[in-house]
C-alpha cells in the first residue's frame, strides 16, 4: 500500500499570530518562508501528495496539530539552511530507521541535482535527550525535517532564487521520498463531474484542512495530482483539494 505523505512548509506564522520569514539572505532580499513554500508545493505535486502551510497560516503547534489530526504515514517539513555553511542535509526522528533512509535518500538527491556537498542525515538532540525540533519529535508519523540549501549562501542561493531551481529542488526531495518509501505517483490527469449538489474545496488533502471555496453540481474540473492514497485530487486551477469518492465526483 502507497504511504499517505505530507510536505509541509516551515514557518510562515510566529507565535505571536504575525509574520515569521524563517532566515533571510545576506542582502536581506530573500526570505526561507517565501523559497521554501514553493519548493514543497513542486515536491508535493511530484508526489501527488497532501501540501500543508502554503499560505503560511499556521504556526508550528498549528501544523503538529493538524497533522496529528490526519492519518499521514509521512511528514518531511521544507525549510532552507543558515549559518554559513554550505551543502544540504536532513534531519530525521531519532531511532528510525524509515526516517533515515528517506534522510539520506532526500539529501543525496538535492546534493546531486546541485552538485553541493552531502551532509547527510542527522539527528539533533536537546538537552533532554529527546529529538530538539519539534514537528519531528511531536508528530504521530515519522517526519523529517529538510534543510534543502543556505540561504545565507550566495552561491547556493543563486541556485533558488528562479522558479526552475525551486522546482528542481522539490522533485530531487520527492524523488528521494519514492526512493527510500516505495511511493508511486500520479503520472496521467484527468477530469471529473460533480454530482453532489456541492463539494467543499480544501486547502489540502483532508477533511482536516480548512475549506477555500466550493465546486457545484454539474461542473467539470481538471484534477492535476491525487494524493497517495488516491481518495483526494488537485484541482489543476490551482485552488485546492477536492474529495475522489464516488458519491460526490464521477470521473470522466
């Protein structure tokens, strides 16, 4: 059976309720916010799987929860690097050797796809003892954390700032995400009927994620991607995430 995925996108919301841009270049132009919530949406359209934080409305306890809320097999959060080093590595829930494989997996797909160096999975401890970032360490799936480059990096940076980088990134981490767990994606679309009176839109795949709109009877929509388990499509306009089953949609 295809394990149920979610990419989540790190930061996005501080504590506070405001703003919180995660790091930020050297010149102070770019944001990890801003870079890493494109490259999960093509890392989750690669995969076809559930895409979590886009629009940067929830903080963290907000997205632990949301995902405790669901019945994902596996959480990778996106996040981009500082502190003046250099390379890509991914840290994985202490013990697990599924969240070591997918560590390594995903960081000798980014480290190849740029040619920077590979440091390789890692786990991080507090001083307790217990894993120190909490979407690993508090999340019922196993979950990794992805620090995909150093934004403080001007030359690995360079490599983030198009939209074909970012890209390039997002299908190096699913790739590296079919390698180590086996998942399969969507490779052809297709379209869909509503034939319930309406459907809610929602902001990912889950009755969990907030709604963003609505699709009525009758209507026809291009589905771009489906989740793993393939119950939930994309709407390929780009708004949201529509129920597959068949007492709300038939496909055509």
């Amino acid at each position: 059976m295809d394990k149920k995925i979610c990419i989540i996108v790190g930061h996005g919301k501080s504590k506070s309720g405001g703003y919180d841009s995660g790091a930020v270049s050297r010149d102070g132009k770019y944001e990890e916010f801003k870079i890493a919530k494109e490259i999960a949406k093509y890392a989750a359209d690669y995969l076809g799987c559930s895409l979590m934080n886009y629009e940067g409305n929830l903080y963290l306890t907000d997205r632990i929860k949301a995902v405790n809320r669901a019945d994902y097999d596996f959480v990778a959060e996106i996040h981009l690097n500082a502190g003046g080093g250099k390379g890509t590595e991914v840290f994985y829930y202490n013990g697990s050797p599924t969240g070591r494989k997918a560590a390594e997996a995903i960081s000798a797909e980014i480290a190849k796809e740029f040619t920077v160096p590979d440091r390789g999975a890692k786990v991080r401890l507090g001083k307790n003892g217990k894993d120190y970032f909490a979407i690993i360490r508090d999340t019922k799936p196993t979950a990794i954390l992805v620090e995909t480059l150093f934004i403080d990096n001007n030359a690995e940076l360079t490599l983030l700032k198009t939209d074909e980088g970012r890209k390039r990134c997002g299908r190096a981490i699913g790739i590296g995400l079919e390698k180590a767990l086996g998942t399969q994606r969507m490779t052809e679309a297709f379209s869909v009927e509503i034939t319930a009176n309406s459907l809610y839109i929602r902001s990912g795949a889950g009755t969990g994620f907030k709604s963003v709109g609505v699709v009525k009877k009758g209507e026809t929509h291009a589905i771009s991607a489906t989740d793993t388990a393939g119950v939930w499509g994309r709407l390929a306009d780009g708004r949201g995430w529509i129920s597959l089953n068949s007492k709300y949609i038939r496909r055509i």
